[in-house]
C-alpha cells in the first residue's frame, strides 16, 4: 500500500511540476523583448476584427446612407431602418455583410497597426515621463493618437478602398456591378484595371479621418479614463463611460472626412475619363452647393454605433 501510496504521490508531483514548467514558459515566452513589442499590435488587430464582425451590417448601412441622394439636395431622406430594409429586400440579410473580408482586412492592416503604434509611443511617453518626474498631459496624448492614426490610414487604404467598393457595388444596375467575390479579388482586380496606385485613391482624406478619429477616440477615451479613475464608478463602469465619451468626440471630429473618403474611393472613371469629383476640394465645394453642409453628417447616429465599440 505504502509503495502505491508513493507512486501516486510521485505522479502528483510529476503532474505539478509539469504544470509549473508549462506555465514559466509560457509567462517567459510572454516576456521575450520581440513578443513584448508586438503584443500590441496583436491586441489591437484581434480586438478590432472582433469589432468589425459585430457592426459590419452599421458599417454597411453608413456607406450606403453617405452615398444615397448624391447630387441632391431635396427629396426623401433615407434613414437607417429604411437603408437595412432596401439592401434585404433586394437581396437578403447577409447582404448587410457584404465586404466583411475588406472589413476583416482593414483591422488586420489598419487597426493593428493604429493600437500597436498608439500603445507604443505611450509606453515611450510613459518611459520619458517617469525619467523626468511628470506625468503625460493631454497633448502628449493627442499627438500620439493623430500620428498614429495617420502613419496606420496609410497602411490600411487599399483594404479601406476595397471595402467601400464592394458595399456600393449594389447600387449600380445589375449588368454594370463587379460582384467581386472577397477582398482579394476586389485588390486584385482594381490594381487590374485602374492600375496599383488606384489602391490608395482616397488617401488623404483616410488619412485626416484616422488621425481626427484617433483624437478624438484614443485621446479623449485616455482622457476620460483619467478623470474617471479617482470617482466611485466601478473599472468596467469606467471604461465603458470612458468609451462612450471618446465614441461621440471620434465620431463628430472624423465624420466629416469619412464622407469625403467614402465618396471618393466609390467612383470610378468614365470612359472619357473623367470622375466626378477632381478630389477634396472639389467634392467638398459640389457637395455643399449641391446636398447641403449637413450631409457630410448625414448618418452621425449610425456612425456613432459604429464607432463606440472600436473605442
């Protein structure tokens, strides 16, 4: 009995020891410098493709309610419900997922690349703050968020352009749609046809929409989150209150210019050559006499829903 008894202990121990081992090298894998450094990347990629997969359907409704009455500045005034019920009706519901592999693409691209940026200059900031005995103000923080959203909406524009080609691509007439069956297709058949650098058509305005939405949505949630820690409010209450507010400040700052980037990543050229908007300037001059100031926010409700979870 004695010998069984030290058997099973000894396989109890064998077992433990296994088990400590497996966890040190996990922890020491966690702890590697490269690991350590792409941790962010790998967070904000995971966490912002989650995201996407939730509110790919507000997405959808968005760039159709940006595009609808285009050169018109009366008429009916489409409104979310009634946008989600034209694309089922025409199709069925997971048309609202339509360009879900861009959208999967641009996180993997665009928003790693964002939060792995922002996360990593704020360490450094940190680093900097302690060796001088201050602490990070509000302007350390913004001009980490704009500059990291800047450098990532270069990274992520042909994604960006992908994903807005294919959820407009229903409104054309059904002989003039490119029905492209993912996002490699669409990469690859636009480079195609209008040539590589076609993919970063729209770039400038992608780029000024990151960087105003990265102010307002990683600057103010920082913000938020700072003058919240000292107040009742439990950490998760803190957080999701922090989201809230950075949610609405990101979505009234870069709304503007998702318009713009939205209607010129969706036109094409004509035969003759020509585009309907010659670039921002333009658009933002033919769309104000044309539509009216308030359309570049047309959609800020559904722009918001679509915002606050990325926050």
């Amino acid at each position: 009995m004695s010998g069984a008894k030290g058997t099973l202990e000894d396989g109890r121990d064998a077992v433990k020891s296994a088990a400590e081992t497996t966890q040190k090298k996990s922890t020491d894998f966690l702890h590697i410098p490269a690991v350590r450094a792409a941790l962010p990347f790998i967070n904000g990629g995971l966490s912002g493709m989650t995201a996407t997969t939730a509110i790919q359907p507000l997405d959808m409704v968005k760039v159709r309610l940006q595009l609808a009455g285009e050169g018109v500045k009366t008429g009916p005034k489409p409104t979310p419900l009634s946008v989600a019920r034209e694309v089922i009706a025409s199709g069925k519901f997971l048309d609202l997922y339509t360009g879900l592999s861009a959208g999967l693409l641009r996180q993997v691209t665009y928003t790693t690349a964002r939060l792995g940026f922002f996360d990593t200059f704020m360490a450094g900031l940190k680093t900097t703050a302690e060796k001088n005995g201050t602490t990070i103000g509000f302007r350390e923080r913004a001009g980490a968020g704009l500059t990291a959203g800047g450098l990532a909406a270069m990274v992520g524009n042909p994604a960006d352009l992908a994903l807005i080609r294919m959820q407009s691509d229903g409104l054309k007439p059904a002989a003039s749609r490119a029905n492209y069956s993912s996002v490699f297709d669409a990469l690859t058949r636009i480079a195609r046809s209008e040539g590589i650098t076609s993919l970063w058509a729209g770039c400038a305005p992608t780029v000024i929409r990151a960087m105003a939405l990265n102010f307002g949505q990683l600057t103010f949630f920082a913000e938020a989150k700072s003058q919240l820690k000292d107040t009742s409010l439990s950490p998760r209450m803190q957080t999701f209150t922090a989201s809230c507010v950075s949610g609405f400040f990101a979505s009234f700052f870069s709304l503007p210019f998702d318009f713009v980037k939205t209607r010129l990543q969706r036109q094409t050229r004509a035969a003759d050559g020509s585009v309907p908007y010659r670039g921002i300037a333009h658009l933002v001059s033919k769309v104000t006499k044309e539509e009216g100031l308030l359309r570049f926010y047309r959609g800020f409700g559904t722009y918001y829903f679509r915002i606050a979870p990325h926050a």
